[in-house]
C-alpha cells in the first residue's frame, strides 16, 4: 500500500502546483473513517481506495480526482457524511464522490438490476464530469486485481462478467486500452478458467520455442527504419489470452492456425513519420490484404489515431503493426487522461465525449434497469458502419442499423416523425440494413409517429428508447381515456351527480394520487366498480348487492383507441366494427374484446363485463375465415383475385386441411366493417373454385 508521503510525491513529480495539503487531510480523513474495516484479503479497507488512487496517478491525473478516489467509498462504507465531505473539501470533490458512490446493495434485486442500476448512477454524474468515469473504472480495475481473494465462487463470476460486460467496454470508448486489457484478462481467467489456462500454456510453450523472437524482430525493424532515416522507438509484445481466445471463437479455428499472436508498436516523432515508416515497411515485408487501417485521417469516436498495418516477415509469421507519433501514443495509453485541461488551465468537467450524451439521453428514457441495459451494452458495443447525410455529415451506427436508427441518431424528433427513408437517392423499406459509405435521407412527417412495430428491427439503444417511450406514453393516454368512460358510465348508475369535491375525497379513501391514476386503475380493474361507487358516494352499494353481466346503462364507445394498447381484439373470435361487442376486465390487464356470442364467453370466466359499442365511423379490423377450395389448377389465384376486387387485403393464409380434391384455408384479411365481410363472404360464395365459406 501507498504511504501518505509516497502518493503526495507521485503527484508532486508531474503536477508541482497539486494541492498537498488537499490531499494529506482526504488521506487522513478516509483512513479514521474506515477505521477497522478489513477486505476480504485481510488487508485494511483503507488499502484499497489508496491503490485506487495510486492507478489514477500513474494517469497523471488532477488532486481533486485523487482526493475523490481516496474518499470514494467513505460515504457508501463509513458514518460519514456528504455534508462532512462538502465542508472539508469542497463541493467539487463532493459533487464527484457522489457521482463514484455505489448504490447500497440491495438482496432483492437481480444480477442485471444490480449491474444496471450501478450504472446509472455513474453515468449520470459522468454527464458532468467525465473524471467520475475514470475513478470508477480505476476503483473496478482494483477489485478485478483482488477478485481471487473472494471466497464465493458466484459471486467472483458475477464481478467478472459484469466488468466484462459493462466497465471494460466503457474503458475502451474513451481510449484507456490498457485499462481495458487487464480487465479483460482478469475478467477471461474467472469466466474461462480452462480457456485462460490453455491459451497461457500455449503462449509459454511458443516463447520457449522462440527464445527472444519478439526482440529480435522489433530490433529488425528499427535498424531497418533507421536505414532510410527514420528515427523510432520500436516495442513488441506477445497478445494477452483473451485477445488471442477472442480471435480464435470468432473464426472458428485453433492456436497453430492464428499466424497473428505478435503485435509491434513504432512510434516515431511526427505525423508525417507514420506515413513513411507506413511505407518503408511495405516495401521490406509483404502486406497482407484487408488488414490496413488508417486511424490517423478518420480517427476512432473516442479520438484514437495510429495507422494498423499487418505484414508477413521474414520468419513466415504474420505479425501485427501500430504506427503512431508520440502524442498519438500518449492518448491512446492514457485516453482523456493525456487532455487534462489542468495543463492547459481549463476545467476537466469541459472534456466532453458524444456518445455519453447519447447514454444520458437514454437514461431518460429507459424504465427498467433491464432495459436500460440493453440500450447502453447496444451502445456500447457492436462494431460500427459509417453514414452520411445528405449534406455529408457522418453518422457512426452499430452494423445492422436500420434507417430509423440513422433517424434517431441524427435527431430523436426526426426518429419520431420518420415515415421513409431514400438510400442513396433510392426509396427503401424502414428496415434495411445500412452499409459503410450509404448516403441516407429520412423523409418525415408531422403528423408521424414511432410504430411498435418498429422495435422487431432497430438496433440502437436511443432508437428502440425512442419508440418505447412513445409506446409507454400513448399506452398511459389511452388507458386514462377507457378509464374515464367507465368512470362516467359507473357515476351514472348513482342516484346523483357528483361535484368536484367528492371527487378528491374518493381519491383520498381510495389512497389514489392523482385523477388520471384513479381512471388507469378503473380500467385495469384494481378498483372494483363497488369500491369506488361507494367511495364516491358512500351507502349508494347495498351489502347484498350481486354483480350482474352487463350491469351498466350505456355502451362504452372505444373509437378513437387504438387496439393493442387500452384493448385487444381475442383471437379467438376476431370482432370487426359492426359486430356486437362485450370486454372482460381483469386485474393489471389490457380489456379484451370479444363477440356477444362468443363461446369463450359462455366458459364462465372470472371477469368483469363491459358493454362495448365500436362507435360512429370505426372503420378497420381483422376477420379470420374458412374458405374450402376445389382441388383445381387456378384456384387459389381465384380466390385471391376474388379477394383483391373487393378490397380485402391477406395478412395471413394458412392450409390447415386436405381432403381428396378439397384444400381448407384459414385466411386473416383486413376490412373496413361487418357489412365489408359479408359482401366479401357472398362473393367468394358465387366462385366457381370455393365450395364454402365461414366466418371463424
């Protein structure tokens, strides 16, 4: 562990102007506040938020993200409090220790709750202040190095699949690969101990063979740099396992296989360096193809810049290159670190990062901590395309993103009001998948809005966030709206009118909010009509009172509801506009509507019965009919021509039998009422082809 004196040094040798005194009281404060703790290695808890600190300063990071890593479990851990915090140090650290402190741990909650919810709370502070990211992912980086000190083996599997999943993702989209490197490694050897065992007994075996081969191709490189003028560091590595296990899943194939194990780093002074050591290495070593990257002129979304080359050497192994200038080199070790604006006399909140905007626009938007996984791992990990706009600006998309992904990308108000999308100046469905270089133009409506259906194809978190949040809202608006004509068909049963006031104490003795959450509760049958009657109007419901079937005065109108959100159709019968209609309520259930003679009705269901009326004008619904057609060349041509001259469109065609020279059909079609699919009927009827025609 870090002595007090040994961590005020390390700070002092690469920013002079540190705050020492700052940082000898955070040091004094946190080790009385965690007094007797112990880790599960037996080491003093204190330890562990000084190793925290000590990694930031091999980042050169500023004292008050030093002093936040030495304070960042006191709140959490310890009886201290913010305010003691706020007062000592100021409200700078205080506001970033906030942002570092885990949420307390919570049984009830599961492994993606708990990964989920962590996240959260992190990222929204890092919507402020990028340096609460970095003491996170130092104060995780820590735990990974102490994991095998865990006595429960779950619980050292759910640490190391999380950080796998969520935090060494999060390390590579702001250029801390190192960081990133040793979180995977460690997170590999608990996940696959068998896998990390091999691949590490393979390395071993190849260095033995090879002796110092890494060496002596890295030296190759350099003097031959040297020859033709070149001026560079050169240094070489073995790749670590999980690189190397990652590669060999991806393309199915064994170690001896992976010609690409070595990997060599060639920094040189300038930019224009990279190009000439790029082609002098060319013109020595055969390039393979398909392997060139250039970083330099299209940098990565996190800023990282080097040129990736792969040659086949002199020994007939393939071996990897990285060429880059020396302040190239600095931000790719230590990511935003390498800017803090310390330097340059700025605030660190000022560092900015795109993509986290995106995440805290999410966070918005997401109401489960599942969900809210999903959209951020789906940001954060899938390989990316390129797009542009039709006035050439870029768009970075996930691969398989779809045009309203590039809609929400660009805009969530554009994402919401999409109705099309030309690509490359060609009119296509919603659900194409882009591809690098596609020129996209989103054509919108005012009058549009996100469609459910839109969520089978998205692939952005932001989108399917977007579509969900509309979903969730008109849901809300619709169910308020069913609500409050049952609310006014129930008031009318009583034996006079209410004012405003009664209104408000039946909230009261009904423990209900709000008037809009009374009518959600009214049409998800949490309050019975017997409740609230007699919560508006007290002794108006008899104690001997029987609940009978359509016991209300009127038919409730659901036009202007949409089906699937307030109602759905059943299945089972198929009801269009015209037909008669009763729902059944249930509990925390959508009203399902039903025909009046339905046999499901007649099963005795627990449930609550509404006398439904479609209302003037409905118009649309699907009807399900048997049509038995005559084995005949033609005949299903027939029947779809019939079909097509009185407008009904197929949704679905199902043989379901085959008898002798009869074929039965089940066919779903979309009318506008009951009068449409009786002309429909009468005319499949009169052709030659169909024997018979039912309604199901």
């Amino acid at each position: 562990m870090l002595r007090q004196y040994e961590l005020v040094e390390k700070i002092k040798a690469y920013d002079p102007d540190a705050d020492e005194a700052l940082i000898n009281r955070a040091y004094v404060f946190s080790m009385k506040a965690h007094g007797s703790q112990m880790r599960a290695s037996g080491d003093p808890y204190f330890s562990h938020p000084i190793e925290v600190a000590g990694i930031l300063t091999d980042l050169k990071l500023d004292d008050q993200t030093i002093v936040t890593a030495i304070l960042h479990d006191t709140i959490e851990d310890t009886v201290a409090t913010p305010e003691q915090v706020e007062k000592l140090f100021g409200k700078d650290v205080a506001r970033l220790v906030d942002g570092v402190t885990k949420l307390s741990k919570v049984e009830a909650l599961s492994e993606n709750e708990r990964a989920a919810e962590n996240l959260r709370k992190f990222l929204l502070a890092l919507s402020d202040d990028i340096r609460v990211l970095l003491v996170k992912l130092a104060d995780r980086l820590h735990n990974m190095r102490t994991l095998h000190h865990i006595k429960n083996p779950e619980k050292r599997r759910r640490i190391a699949r999380e950080t796998m999943d969520i935090y060494a993702p999060l390390a590579e989209r702001i250029g801390m690969y190192e960081i990133m490197k040793e979180m995977q490694e460690l997170s590999f050897r608990e996940l696959e101990p068998d896998a990390y065992a091999s691949v590490t007994r393979r390395l071993k075996q190849l260095h033995e063979q090879g002796g110092d081969l890494v060496s002596r191709i890295g030296l190759g490189l350099q003097l031959h740099l040297a020859d033709h003028g070149l001026t560079a560091d050169v240094t070489g590595r073995e790749k670590h396992p999980y690189s190397i296990w990652k590669k060999m899943a991806e393309r199915h194939i064994s170690f001896e296989q992976l010609s690409d194990v070595m990997a060599f780093r060639v920094i040189v002074d300038e930019l224009d360096d990279c190009y000439l050591a790029l082609g002098q290495i060319h013109q020595r070593w055969p390039m393979v193809p398909g392997r060139f990257k250039d970083f330099i002129s299209t940098p990565k979304r996190n800023g990282y810049q080097s040129l990736h080359t792969s040659v086949i050497h002199d020994t007939k192994m393939r071996i990897e290159i990285q060429i880059r200038s020396q302040a190239m080199h600095d931000q790719a070790e230590r990511g935003l670190a390498a800017h803090w604006a310390y330097k340059e006399g700025k605030p660190a909140a000022d560092v900015r990062i795109p993509w986290i905007d995106d995440l805290v626009e999410i966070l918005d938007h997401a109401e489960s901590p599942e969900e809210l996984l999903e959209h951020t791992k789906l940001a954060m990990y899938q390989d990316r395309i390129f797009a542009f706009t039709p006035k050439g600006e870029l768009i970075q998309l996930p691969k398989g993103a779809t045009p309203v992904d590039f809609a929400y990308a660009v805009h969530t108000d554009l994402g919401d009001r999409t109705v099309g999308a030309k690509v490359n100046g060609r009119v296509v469905p919603l659900r194409t998948m882009l591809e690098n270089g596609d020129q996209v133009e989103i054509l919108a409506s005012e009058t549009q809005h996100p469609q459910p259906s839109w969520l089978r194809f998205v692939v952005t978190g932001k989108a399917r966030a977007g579509v969900r949040r509309f979903v969730r809202h008109k849901e809300r608006d619709e169910t308020v709206e069913l609500g409050r004509k049952i609310y006014e068909e129930i008031v009318a049963r009583l034996p006079s009118g209410l004012s405003a006031e009664v209104t408000k104490r039946a909230l009261k003795k009904l423990k209900i909010e709000s008037e809009d959450e009374l009518m959600i509760a009214i049409a998800r049958k949490r309050v019975s009509d017997e409740e609230l009657m007699e919560a508006l109007m007290p002794g108006s419901v008899g104690t001997d009172v029987v609940r009978k079937p359509l016991g209300q005065r009127k038919a409730i109108s659901i036009k202007g509801l949409t089906a699937g959100v307030a109602y759905h159709l059943a299945n089972c019968c198929h009801p269009v506009p015209g037909d008669r209609i009763v729902g059944l309520r249930r509990e925390d259930e959508e009203i399902e509507v039903h025909l009046i003679g339905c046999d499901t009705l007649a099963s005795g269901i627990d449930a609550d019965w509404l006398d439904l009326a479609w209302g003037e004008g409905s118009d649309g619904g699907a009807a399900r009919i048997c049509v038995i057609v005559r084995d005949i060349p033609g005949a299903l041509g027939s029947l779809s021509s019939t079909l097509g001259l009185k407008g009904a469109n197929i949704i679905n065609l199902q043989l379901t039998h085959r008898d002798g020279g009869f074929h039965t059909f089940h066919i779903d079609i979309e009318v506008h009422d009951l009068a449409h699919l009786h002309a429909i009927i009468a005319a499949l009827r009169e052709a030659d082809a169909v024997s018979s025609v039912e309604r199901i």
